[in-house]
C-alpha cells in the first residue's frame, strides 16, 4: 500500500491541442492491452460540448476529456497515476458555439487514496490542476467531476471508468474485452429553443434530475448503444465485460440473454466472486467484471433488466457468427432496415422514431419484411391506409378488429391480433409523422422492399 502524495499543484498555464493524452486511455468499448510502463500520465481536460444521445437528440453536456463517457482509463495495481487536467469549459466548441456558461469543475478518482480536500477542489476556467497517486487496489472504479451540484455535473456527462488489474493479472484468460459505462441523462427541449443542425437542442432537467425521472438510460451514452454496431465475439469464445453504473441516481440489474455469467468480480476485483450469476446488481458508482462462455451463433442482447431502464436505450447486442439478427427479439433490441444515417428532423417524427424502436420493433419492421407469426411490414402503410384509418387503430385496434372491415381483413391474414397500446393522442400522432417520413424517405434497397410494396400475408 503507497499512501504517498504531494500536495496537488494548481496553476494558470492551460494545455492546448487534444482534450485527453496518454496510452493508458482508450476511447471504449474496445480496450488495448494494459501498457506496461508502471508510470502513467494522464491528462483528461474537462469542456462544453454538445453531444448527441439519440438520432436527433442533441444534449448540451459537460465532458472530461470532451466524449461522454470520458476516456477508459487502464492500469494495474502498483502504477503510479500522474493526473492532470485543464478547465477548458470557456473554449469555444469547433463549429457552433452554443455550449453552456463556463464554470468550475473538478476531478475525483475513485481508484485513489487522498485528501478530497487537496486533490478533488474545483478549478476556475483557464485552470490546470495536477496531482498524483499509486493505485493500490484492483478494480473497475468511477471517475467523476465533484463540483457541487455533484449531481448536476454527473447528469451532464462527466464521468468515466478506470480499470485496475490486479498486480499479477486477472485469474482467467479471455478472447475478449470491453468496457460498458451506463449513466442516465435528464433532458428537456431547451427553453430557448436553439437548434443544433436543424435538430432542437435539449439541456439538463433540474426538475427531473432531483427526482430521478430520467429521459435516458443509455450504454456508452448512447441511447441503444451497440445496437447499430453490435460488439463481436465467437461462438465458444470467453468474453469479459467490466461493466460500470455511473449512475447518476439509478440502479442497473445488468444481464446478458442467452448466457450466465461464470465468474463475476464485485468491483471488478477477483477477490469479490460470484459463480453462475444470471445478472448482476449495481448501484450508483458500482461496478463488476462478469465473464461468460458465448454457447452457440447468435445475437446476445447486453440490458438493463430493469425494463424501465432498457426501455430508455439501455440496450444492446453482441453479435457472435455475424449473423443477421432473427425475429423475436425483446423489444428496442433490433436495427431495422432504414439506413441508420437517416434521421427525421422533424420533433415529431424524431419521437415517433424512438417510441418505434421501444415499443413496436418487437413485431414489426420498416422495410425489414413481415416478422412471421409478429406483425406486418408497416413501409409504405400511409399509402394504404388514410390517416383517419391509422388514428383508429392505433387508439384502439381490438375495438377495430370487431368492427372494421380493413382490421378483420388483416387479423385474417395474421391470426394473431395486435394488442391494445393504450397510446395518447399526442404519441399517435408521432408515430403518423414517423411512418409518414419513412414511406417519404426510404432508399430503395434488396431485400425487404419487395415484400413492403405489396403487403404480404404472415403464415
Ligand atoms: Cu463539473
């Protein structure tokens, strides 16, 4: 144990160029090796910076090291950490420059053993603080701006994670690595209404920070982070995730479908095992190394299983064999087949677009083709159907599938009736806008199209 640490060092000499440097970091999910060097220095610069968390979903948030989450940090037992940051928050962004007031911030490394007091103050804007520390446990730790409003700042984006390998290694061996940050971000449309390339801007929720209502539950502050760009394995393959939860206020119930955790290191520290575990419970700043076999080809859906939590993004898949996911899958957890570039710039259909993905991908696609024994392609359906049409059903399709004509065509074709959604008004019209944008936006593409022309019966 090195308890040994200098008193930090704070100066009005600013760092210039990249936001973050040293070889100890990586931008996740992939990780490099561990760097062998027993001396790193890491500069993780803090700045204003928007950032988008959904297609259409621009955030202004605060940054350590100008990505959210900021940089994974990697190291072993014994390094000596040499810190340094500057308080770039008064720099304006490249392009817009639209970003929130500059303010202090601070950094706090959970992986470190040292007086808050001296180490984890605040710094003005134009301010670098540097200090010191050795690492002295194993581990997956939180890092995280702690000026007050601590919650504030976490909420905004400032937060990252910090691997501590144990001096000798970990017990196991592994194909692979990755890193998995979850956080929760509290947005609302800004009240100014700015716009950030023609889409609206969202800023931090006071209201719904203090009382824990999130907006999004995201991995990698993503919302269905590596749903788009699913991670890779093998079929046989050990994998080994070090999962964090970053919280700010939220629990995560981690799981993977498909697979059972074989060893789980609480913390991320081999001394805390757990056997066969089917998911594994985090609370804020908690965080755990969990290894699991990959049995068979297949898509293994990453989720929150508290489904709340999976409903706002935090979703998503490692894909083994390359392999095209099949249908079935739970809800939010499938790409569909509109190019994933194509966003509507319309609030509307934006919404439209994400309760989509949560709430009816299960048994429908978007060009995708009929989910057999699920639903209907619904591309091209505001050609099919009239808008007056779509309100009723959607308000209430088994009240349509006793009375109308269309609907007990359809419930003929499919066997199976789609089950009442108890939507708003309001959320029935984001889905008309959205279905209305697809139908005017989609790229002719194989596969798919033919079927979505012509409304194919299920069987
Ligand atoms: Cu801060």
């Amino acid at each position: 144990m090195d308890l040994k640490s200098p008193p930090s060092v704070t100066t009005a000499e600013r760092h210039t160029g990249p936001f973050s440097a040293g070889s100890a970091l990586n931008p996740g999910p992939d990780l490099k090796p561990l760097v062998s060097d027993p001396v790193k220095e890491i500069r993780i610069d803090a700045t204003h910076k928007i950032i988008e968390i959904a297609p259409g979903v621009k955030y202004s948030a605060w940054t350590l090291g100008d990505t959210v989450p900021g940089p994974v940090i990697r190291a072993r037992v014994g390094d000596r950490i040499k810190f340094s940051m500057t308080n770039r928050s008064d720099e304006a962004a490249p392009g817009i420059r639209m970003t929130a007031a500059p303010m202090m911030h601070s950094m706090d490394f959970h992986a470190a053993m040292v007086s808050p007091t001296d180490k984890y103050h605040s710094i003005a804007p134009g301010q670098t603080i540097a200090y010191e520390f050795t690492l002295n446990y194993p581990g997956v730790f939180m890092y995280h701006c702690a000026t007050p409003m601590v919650l504030e700042h976490i909420a905004s984006g400032m937060y990252g994670m910090v691997i501590v390998e144990p001096r000798g290694g970990y017990p196991t061996r592994v194909d692979r690595e990755y890193a998995i940050v979850q956080s929760e971000f509290y947005t609302r449309p800004d009240p100014q209404k700015r716009k950030v390339d023609n889409q609206p801007l969202h800023v931090l929720d006071g209201e719904r920070v203090r009382s824990k209502a999130s907006t999004y539950t995201v991995f990698n502050g993503r919302y269905n982070g590596f749903v788009d760009k699913p991670l890779l394995a093998k079929p046989g393959e050990r994998v080994r995730l070090f999962v964090l939860n970053a919280g700010p206020s939220n629990t995560s119930s981690f799981h993977v479908v498909g697979t059972i955790f074989d060893r789980v290191w609480l913390d991320g520290n081999p001394d805390n095992q757990l056997r066969g575990m089917q998911t594994v419970l985090l609370g804020s700043s908690g965080s755990a190394i969990v290894e699991f076999v990959v049995p068979e080809a297949g898509v293994y859906t990453m989720v929150d299983h508290h489904f709340s939590n999976a409903s706002q993004g935090a979703v998503g898949l490692i894909e083994a064999s390359g392999k095209a996911p099949v249908g079935g899958m739970p809800a939010g957890a499938e790409h569909h087949n509109i190019p994933a570039t194509a966003v509507p710039s319309d609030p509307e259909a934006v919404q439209g677009k994400l309760n989509f993905e949560s709430k009816c991908l299960a048994c429908h696609t978007i060009g995708g083709g009929p989910k057999p024994n699920l639903g209907p392609d619904l591309y091209g359906v505001t050609g099919r159907r009239d808008e007056a049409w779509l309100r009723r059903w959607l308000k209430s399709p088994d009240r349509m599938l006793q009375t109308d004509p269309q609907a007990k065509e359809l419930l003929a074709q499919w066997k199976v009736p789609m089950p009442n959604q108890y939507l708003s008004d309001e959320e029935i019209s984001q889905y008309i806008a959205y279905f209305r944008w697809a139908d005017q936006n989609r790229q002719p593409q194989s596969g798919g199209l033919a079927s979505a022309a012509a409304p194919a019966p299920g069987r």
